[in-house]
C-alpha cells in the first residue's frame, strides 16, 4: 500500500491563499528588480536595467490586465489590452535575451493568457470576481434551480428512456419530440437566468463607480453576490442539462 | 543571432527556408528543385536521402524508408493496421518504433534526422555559412509525444530547435504577410500524411488562433492506398497474382496509384500501365476522375467533422470565416476543393504555392525569433486538452483544448493513506472521459514527506511553453521548496537515448562523407574513361602502339579500382590514367584544333 494516485482538495486553486511565507517571499520579490536590485516603479519593467519583471501571483488578473474589478468590460478594449499586452511579454520577443527573462517572459505569458480567458467570457467572469470577492468558489459550482427539482427529475427518466428505446419506433418519435420540446424550455430557462445576470452584472458596476462606504451599500454588495452565486450556480446546472439532451437527440 | 532557418519536415516532401530582405524564399537545389523528398535509403554505399533515394523505393523497397513522419512519437500498437502497406521493417523496442535498415535499426526521429540534415547541408551550401538554428513545422494536432519527437530529430541531426510551431499557423503567417489580410480565416491543411484546420483572427499583426482540430492520420497516403487495394483486386481477379507479396511491385502499383491520382486533378480520365511480377507481362486499365471521387469520398469526408469541430470551438459558424486559405499536395484535388467550399459557403483561397508555404511560413517565424520581423506575432494554441487520471480511471482536465500557449495550470495533491511516502501522477492527453481511451504522456512518482493522510500539500505545476510541449514542476506548499520532476514520456525517447543518437549521428557523418566521396570519385572516374576510350578512337593513330597499351593498362586498371569502395584508391589510378594518357590529350587537342581550322584563311584565325 504505497502509492495512490489521488489527485484530491482544491477543486479551484487560483484562488486559494498562497502559503504565507510564500507570500511574503513573492511580495518582496515584486517590489525589487530581480536583475539589479533597485526599486521598481515602472508597470512591467526595471526603469534602470530594463529587465522585465515578473507579474507577482498575487495580482489579480482584474490588475493583470489593467482593468478595473467590473463585470460589463468592454471585450474590443480587453482585446486590445491582451494584445498590448502579448507584444510585451511574449516568449517569441525575448529569444535573443538572458535565460532569466526568458523564464519570467514564458510564466507571465501563460498568466496573461489565463487572465484573459477567464475575463474574456461574462459568465467565468462573473465567477472569477466572485472567488476574489468572497474567498472561495467551492460551492459555486452546480445546483438545480429549486423550482425545477421535481421537472428535472422526469427529464432524467425520459432521457434514460429515450436511450433505451428503438430510435426509429414511434416510441422513439415521441420521446424525441418530449426531449426537444423540455430542451427549448430549458433553453429560454437559461436566457432567462443569464438576463438576471447582466442586470446583477449592472449593479455591480453601479455599486462599485458609486464608491460608497454605507452600511447600506454593504448590504446591497452582499445581496448582488449572494444572488449572482445562486444565480451562477443555477445556470451552470441547466446549461450541463441543455448540452446533454443536444448532445443525446443529435 | 545566426541564421534561423525554417523548416518544412513533411511526410512525403521536406523543404528548407529563410528570410531574404523581408520576404521568405525557399531554398532550391542545384537543378531548382525546391523540395527534398522525405525519402531515406540505405544502399551499398550507405544511407542516401531524397530524390536519390526515391529511385530505391522499388528497386530497393525493403531498405527504402518513407512516411516516416507517420511513425513519429508511435508505438507499434498505434500503427499496427497500416503496417501491410509499407515494405519495411518495423519493430519495437522501448515503447519506440524502430525501422530496420540493413544490419541496424532506427527510430523514426533518427529518420528524420537524416532528412533534417540534407535540407541543414543543402541550405549551407546555398547560404555559405553554418547552419545550426531551425524551426520546425508540425501538424497543429500533433500530440506531445510527437512533438516531442521532432525535437529529438533536429537535435540529432545537429540543429537546436528553437520553436516547433504549427504548420497551418505558419502558412497563415505566409499569407497574412503576403496578402495583408484582416480578419478571420481558416486554414485547410491536408497533406501527405496529415489533416488540420486551424481558425485564425488576424489583426494589426496579431495572429491569434482561436481554434484547432484535425487527424494526424489522414493524407494523400490514405487516398493512394484505396487505389492500390483497387489495383491489386483487379490484377488478382484478371491475372491470379498477389501482387502485395512483391514488395517491389508494391511500390510500383504505391507510385503509380500516387501518380494516376495527382494526373486526374488536371485530366477526366488517365491510363494506368504497371509491371507485373514473374514477367507476367503488364497491366493496364483506365481511371476516370470519377471513379477517383467515388472510391476517394469517403476519406475527404472524413476531414469535415474536424472543420465543424473547430468552427464550433471557436464560437463561429461559417458565415463567420472571411476567407479559405488551401495547404498541402492533397488540397489539389478538384473533389476537395468542392467540399471546403460547399462547406464554408465560399470559394477557397489557393493563390499561395500549397507544397512552399508552410515553409515559407516557418522562415518568418524564424525571423521573429531572431529579432529582425517584430510587428508580427502568433498566438497558437494547444491542440489537446492535457490532464490527469483521478479516481476510477477517469481524465479529468487541467487545460483545455484550444487554450492560448503558453498556459499554465496547477492542481493541489494529498496522500490517502497514513505515512504514504509518494503518489503516483499520470499525465494524459485527449478529449476521452477515460484514461485508456487517451494518451499517456508520462507517469513520474512524486515523494511526499510521511504524515497522517490529507496533510502533506503539494502542488503540482503543468506549464506548456510556445511549442507546445509540457513541463512539469511540484512544490511542497509546507516548505515552499520546489522539487523538479523527471518526466518519463510514455511514448518517446530517453534522454540518454537522443544523446546517444547525437554521438552516432557524428559518428555515421563520417561514413556519409566517405560514401558522398565515393559516389562523386566514381562519377568523376566514369567521366575520364569516357573521354580517355573517345581521345584513343579519334587520335590513336598519332601515338605509338607502346602507349596506346600503356594507356589501355591504365584504363583497365581504374575500372576495377572504381567497383572497389575506396575514393583514395580511384582518385590514385585517375591521377594515373591522366598521367600515362597526357600526351595523347595534347595530341588530341592539337588534331581537334587542327580540324577545326581546317579550311579556314590564316586571316581568318589571327
């Protein structure tokens, strides 16, 4: 009894504190030109050895991107940022440099990337700010819709039983049909939800430009996220749901 | 910077390509060929490549390698259906396929390391400086293990590769420099032995790809081998002959079928002649570019679902491509090019060379490498989605397919049981659910201090760089102390092993010097016996009998020492045969000029 393959814990580690002696370590480690020891001031250079600098893993990639922490961003002004910004960083421009650059060039790289995956799409998006707002995005992941229990659990059986059926039998016609019928339900189900969304997403924005300190303002923020994770967590449900069935009729 | 060159390792032609004053040029050979076929064969006088080598293929079939690039990262178990078709040896050892040749044996990235270092020679000679720096193309839905595969071969063949990039990438770079293009445009590559499709947005020089996808077994191999099953029956029914047990015929019928299927792209319909074995006399028959669609329908079909794959990865429906850009031989056929473009609702872009632009594509990539093209750059992404198996022998993915490289990702482990001192870590790549219907790319035991289960944190590290080839790294999150990890590929060569194969590869280029010698000392010795035997018919008669024997000695001499394999010893009887026939040259010239003068006014002359 050795070994076990058990990949286990953490189901979303980007957001998870980094040990605190490692963050010390990084934090300092920003702070200072790697190459030449003088203060850094400039974004994502030494302004006097003009090494370019690693993007601590503590920056956000709100930060990363130089965006603020909003859920409307403008995707024509995010490409063009990531574009800028892939100019800068990537591995291509720094194979003529030290073996050091080349190191931070490709890590930087691959977090901008990632930062622009993530903000790129509304909903990881929303999902991401979440994480960073409340600590964790454990639970986010996927719950029916209350509501929808009892309609979810006949969808499951008709699927079992469309699966087992005889696809050219009338049975096979009828449950097919069923099947279409409940996925276009579910579809206007989800539009639905992803509306609510964009008017929590308004909200948000709306909270943060007010800038306000209130206890009232605490109460909305706490509101927004409550629903937008219920709201999240919902969507990604149905939208598992809605794929499966396409994915059975096709 | 030296000169990067790019390069084209195809799987039936290889090219070579650099920057010249801002634009990509292909490198010719002495006659102006611009592509080396990806041919090897071992002869009498030891390994020779390319068109030389081509002429083996049914001569010599047994000892003739080509499509090696099929083989590439495989084991055995992957190629086993499609090992009829092909005359060589393959074996396995390792977990590696390896080719026979004669007394040796040989991993495909060894192969192609031989082709590597003809294009690495050819562009020397054409560029007068060592060449020493490449990039290297390879199809986009190349796995790691392939990819990794082509590395070894540019190392062995003594070049450092400094990026392996995608080949309907670079041909987009090809394009978008030469076209100036913006917008969003697929790119349709069907070669010798691969399909991919990439879509890509071009944008103030950007070059982002946004989706990938393709079938790293299907090419013009596979539309060839359906006319030879085609010929073969036929034969058998109208002659009672097993042609596939004559590997020389095969390959007769292998280049017929390639040749009959290239010709009926411009021609309705073309005649079919080949060699029957045991002097059974020759059969003949008539393929209509019809019967050709019909039998070929199929196979291009197949290529479809690919493109649909990445459309919808790429969040775009057809109407959403501003253009079609064809790549590879196989886009030549007129059937294909009905497809793409019923396909795509539009006519497909075919104005760019589709056997040079992949390389082209390649120099300028190689340009941006070294400094000199800086307002250009690609964003590829990997082909694959890259995970590892958890509990119950399931994938579960880390990155996705179609991420932006480089990309990282990390994944916290834990132990399971109390005072467990390692666990095992299997890194895979495919889009299955389960581990076995995917790819093992490695498996490496990670250490972890003994404690109570659940404790230890170790955070495991996958990063894929720009050629899209996987690193891995872990870290003991307690202590913050990172621990590198050998990473074992599954399917590929040791690093000892490509290190060994580097020395070898020093070694043989010492016995292909001597067999280049050799070749060029016979041609020479050939040459100088021709002129010799018509200098003694046309001016004999002025020299004595005594030596006209002489010369006659000399002569006989150095066709024995020219079937000998010693260079040294046919240049020593040439210098011989020059000497004892000197006088009979000068004579020789004098008469000729003397005839030539013959008739002629002294004023005439002067």
């Amino acid at each position: 009894m050795g070994y076990t393959p058990c990949p286990l814990l953490l189901m979303d580690n980007q957001q998870s504190p980094p040990h605190p002696d490692t963050r010390r370590q990084l934090q300092m480690a920003r702070s200072m030109c790697w190459h030449c020891q003088s203060e850094v001031t400039g974004e994502y250079f030494c302004d006097r050895c003009v090494k370019v600098q690693p993007v601590s893993k503590e920056t956000d990639y709100f930060t990363c991107l130089g965006f603020p922490r909003r859920l409307m961003l403008d995707p024509q002004k995010l490409e063009a940022k990531f574009y800028e910004l892939s100019r800068t960083f990537h591995p291509d421009f720094y194979q003529t440099k030290s073996a050091d650059e080349q190191t931070i060039s490709l890590s930087n790289a691959a977090v901008l990337n990632t930062a622009y995956r993530t903000l790129r799409d509304s909903i990881q998006r929303a999902e991401y700010l979440l994480a960073l707002e409340t600590g964790s995005v454990k639970d986010i992941r996927t719950s029916p819709p209350a509501d929808l229990f009892e309609e979810i659990l006949d969808l499951q059986d008709t699927l079992e039983e469309y699966r087992a059926s005889e696809r050219d039998s009338e049975q096979g016609h009828r449950l097919r049909a069923t099947l279409q019928t409940e996925q276009e339900a579910l579809e206007r189900r989800k539009e639905g939800m992803e509306a609510q969304l964009r008017q929590l997403f308004a909200d948000w924005d709306k909270l943060q430009d007010a800038g306000e300190a209130t206890s009232l303002a605490r109460v909305e923020r706490d509101r927004i996220l409550k629903q937008m994770r219920d709201l999240l967590s919902n969507r990604t449900y149905v939208n598992n749901i809605v794929n499966d069935l396409a994915a059975t009729i096709a | 910077m030296a000169r990067i060159v790019g390069i084209d390792l195809g799987t039936t032609n290889s090219l070579v390509a650099y920057m010249k004053d801002g634009q990509p040029c292909v490198v010719p050979d002495r006659n102006g060929r611009t592509m080396v076929p990806s041919v090897v064969a071992l002869t009498d006088n030891g390994l020779i490549v390319g068109d030389s080598a081509k002429e083996h293929l049914t001569r010599n079939p047994e000892r003739t390698v080509y499509s090696v690039k099929r083989f590439m990262g495989k084991g055995l178990a992957d190629v086993q259906d499609e090992l009829v078709y092909f005359p060589y040896h393959i074996t396995e050892t390792g977990g590696v396929i390896r080719i026979r040749l004669g007394q040796k044996s040989y991993s495909p990235p060894q192969v192609s390391a031989m082709i590597l270092k003809e294009l690495k020679l050819r562009a020397e000679a054409s560029l007068g400086e060592s060449i020493t720096k490449a990039v290297i193309t390879v199809p986009a839905y190349f796995n790691d293990s392939q990819r990794q595969a082509t590395k070894d071969a540019g190392l062995i063949a003594g070049l450092e590769v400094l990026r392996i990039i995608n080949e309907p990438t670079a041909a987009s770079l090809a394009y978008g420099l030469q076209q100036k293009t913006q917008g969003t445009i697929a790119v349709y590559d069907f070669g010798g032995g691969t399909f991919d499709i990439s879509i890509l947005k071009l944008k103030d020089g950007i070059f982002e790809v946004l989706a990938t996808s393709g079938d790293t077994h299907l090419g013009g191999d596979d539309l060839d081998r359906v006319l030879v099953d085609l010929f073969i029956g036929d034969i058998r029914d109208r002659y009672g002959i097993d042609v596939d047990r004559y590997p020389d015929h095969m390959q007769t019928v292998r280049l017929e079928a390639e040749r009959a299927k290239i010709r009926l792209s411009d021609e309705l319909k073309t005649e079919i002649t080949i060699e029957l074995p045991e002097d059974k006399g020759r059969f003949t028959r008539e393929l209509t570019r019809d019967q050709l669609e019909f039998l070929v329908a199929g196979i291009i079909e197949r290529t479809l679902a690919p493109c649909r794959i990445a459309l919808k990865d790429a969040g775009l429906t057809p109407k959403g491509i501003d253009e079609v850009v064809l790549v590879g031989g196989s886009t030549r056929m007129p059937l294909v090019r009905q497809q793409v473009e019923a396909l795509f609702g539009k006519q497909p872009h075919c104005h760019l060379n589709p056997d040079e632009v992949v390389a082209l594509g390649a120099a300028v990539q190689a340009d941006i490498l070294s400094g000199g093209t800086t307002d250009m750059l690609l964003l590829d992404v990997t082909p694959l989605s890259l995970g590892i198996e958890t509990m119950g022998g399931v994938m579960s993915s880390l990155i996705r397919r179609n991420t932006t490289i480089p990309a990282s990702a990390k994944e916290m482990f834990t132990t399971y049981v109390d005072g467990q001192t390692g666990v095992d870590i299997h890194i895979l790549q495919g889009e299955r659910e389960l581990v076995k219907d995917n790819r093992s790319l490695a498996q490496f035991r990670l250490k972890v201090p003994p404690l109570p289960a659940g404790v230890p944190r170790i955070e495991v590290t996958f990063l894929i760089d720009a050629n899209g080839i996987l690193n891995v790294t872990a870290t003991d999150m307690r202590t913050a102390k990172s621990q590198s990890i050998e990473v074992k590929p599954s399917y590929g060569l040791s690093d000892t092993e490509v290190e060994r194969m580097i020395e070898d590869s020093f070694k043989f280029a010492a016995e292909d010097v001597t067999a280049r010698k050799l070749i060029e000392a016979r041609l020479d010795a050939e040459a100088l016996i021709k002129t010799t035997d018509k200098s003694l018919v046309d001016a004999g008669h002025l020299i004595t009998e005594e030596d006209a024997d002489g010369i006659r000695t000399s002569l006989s001499q150095l066709s024995i020492a020219k079937n000998g394999t010693d260079p040294r010893v046919i240049r020593a009887h040439m210098a011989e045969l020059e000497q004892t026939a000197k006088h009979l040259n000068v004579l020789m010239l004098d008469h000729s000029l003397k005839k030539s003068l013959h008739g002629k006014k002294v004023s005439e002359v002067s």
